[in-house]
C-alpha cells in the first residue's frame, strides 16, 4: 500500500486499537456502512454498488473462512 491507502489502513488500524476486542466487529461493521453511504453520496449508486460488490465477492471467495 502507498499513500491514502496507507492512510486509511493506519486510520482504521488506529481506531481498532482504542477499542475492546469485543467491539471491534461491531464498529467495521459500520465503518463498512458508512462508507458505502459515503460512496453512494460522492460518486453515485453504480460506483458504491460496484465496491460493496467487489467487497462481498471477495468475502464468498474466501469460502466462509
């Protein structure tokens, strides 16, 4: 990862972090959420709809790992 993504995963890593293990499904969950509302807000329906797609084919190609 370079740049933004490296960003973001620090951002995200650091939240999880400041959290119980217990909450941190929980707090993906709507982090997933929102981020796909987000999405929706700055680059439309198709954009967001394509990486929640993306997002859950890769979840089912892990095969429930």
């Amino acid at each position: 990862m370079t740049g933004q993504a490296d960003d973001a995963a620090a951002m995200v890593a650091g939240a999880l972090s400041r959290r119980k293990p217990a909450d941190r499904p929980g707090f993906l969950r709507e982090l997933l959420a929102h981020t796909a509302a987000g999405l929706v807000v700055i680059e439309g329906d198709r954009a967001a709809g394509e990486a929640v797609y993306r997002l859950a084919d890769a979840v089912v190609a892990r095969g429930g790992r």
